[in-house]
C-alpha cells in the first residue's frame, strides 16, 4: 500500500513539473512574439526579442509561484 501511495506522489510531482515546464515555455514564446512585433515596429535591431526574453523569465516564474501559494497546481 505504500508502494502504490508513493508511486502516485512520483506521478503527481511529474505531472506538476510537466506542466511548470510547458508554462514557462508558453510564457516565453508569447513574449518572444510579442519582442519581434516590437523589433519589427520600431526597428530595433535584434533588441525587441531579447528584451522579450529577459522580461518572460520574471514573468513566468512570478506567475508560477502566484499559483503554487494559491495552491493551483494541486
């Protein structure tokens, strides 16, 4: 019974992480997209995209934390 009970946690842990991962990759290209809408706008050179990415990592692990206090995940 305890095996089965841990294998369940092990599942559940992977499936949380799963969708941790796919979030933050969502997150990512949104921003990434919205960085090239603004390099092509404004002609930055480059400069749009990157600033797309740096601003999606504290985005997303903002967001991620918001919904593991909530408790959202589980």
């Amino acid at each position: 019974m305890k095996d089965q009970n841990s294998f369940r946690q092990m599942i559940r842990a992977f499936a949380i992480l799963s969708g941790v991962g796919i979030y933050i990759a969502v997150v990512i290209l949104i921003c990434l997209y919205l960085g090239n809408l603004a390099d092509n706008f404004f002609d930055l050179d480059g400069r749009g995209k990157l600033i797309g990415i740096f601003c999606a990592f504290p985005i997303a692990f903002y967001s991620i934390y918001r919904q593991l206090k909530r408790g959202d995940f589980f």
